[in-house]
C-alpha cells in the first residue's frame, strides 16, 4: 500500500472542514392545525427568489425537511387539506407577502430557480417571511409551527 501525498490530504481535510462549515442547520415543520398540511420554502439571493417543496406534514407531527436556509430570512406557504369545520369544507392557507411561484400539485416535488417568474405547471402562492437576528454561521436549526391560529418560527443558534 502506498502513501498518500500530503497535498492530497490536505486537501481533503479542507474539503470536510467546508463541507462542515456549510452543514445545513436542521429545517423541521411541525403541523398543529386540522388537516395534513402541504409545504413550500423559498431563500432570496442576490435580488432573486429560489423556491422548493412540497412537503406534506401530517396532522399532529413535526418533520425535517431538506432545505438549506441561505440567508437570514426563510419564506414559507403552507396549505392545508381540505377538512369540514361547521358543517363546510375548508382548505387554509399560511403565507402572506412575497408572490412566489411553486408547483401546481402538492403531490409533487419542485425546485424553482427564479420563483418570482410565472412558468408551465406553476402557481402563485404568497410567501411569508420570517428572520433571525443572530449570524447565519450560529444557526443549527430552526422549527416553522403551522397553527390553527397562525404561524411561527423559532429559530436556534449558537451560543
């Protein structure tokens, strides 16, 4: 067996220190309302939106998704199943701001880049935008909370 220069394990040591330092922090949401819920991200880079989903969460449950946050600000849809609350079937949405563009069945998955722009087997949803205060760099995970009366984000960092 030979011996591995020492430039090729240098590199490959700075290759998982970087990899390390770009770990995505752990997106998970959780649905506390009525109904199965259905699920769209969005990240804004340099004046453009990228969007990703659908992830359909289950009522009562809590799940990771895979998205990785790129700046401080996640924008999140959600839309609900439809469920029969008074005698009328209801369909809920969360999401209020941004018009982003995501794929038309929630049965899919998509992955949009320039999700501001209209496109063949696309919709328009309204994006709500949450941001943490701290670095990018101190996030390990945050929690989206799908709620009968709203929404919210819970961000966790670093010390």
């Amino acid at each position: 067996m030979g011996r591995v220069p020492t430039s090729a394990v240098c590199i490959a040591v700075l290759l998982a220190l970087g990899s390390a330092a770009r770990a995505a922090a752990t997106v998970t949401v959780c649905n506390e309302d009525s109904a199965a819920i259905h699920v769209a991200l969005a990240n804004q880079l340099n004046g453009s939106y990228a969007t990703a989903g659908w992830w359909t969460v289950p009522l009562n449950a809590c799940q990771d998704v895979k998205f990785t946050l790129q700046s401080q600000t996640i924008y999140f849809t959600a839309d609900s199943d439809g469920y029969v609350d008074g005698g009328k079937t209801v369909v809920r949405h969360w999401g209020a701001g941004v018009q982003l563009f995501v794929g038309a069945n929630t049965g899919r998955q998509f992955s949009y880049a320039n999700a501001d722009k209209s496109r063949s087997g696309a919709k328009a949803e309204a994006f709500q935008a949450d941001s943490m205060t701290d670095s990018l760099a101190q996030l390990i995970g945050l929690k989206i909370h799908i709620t009968k009366t709203g929404s919210s984000v819970e961000f966790t960092t670093h010390p």
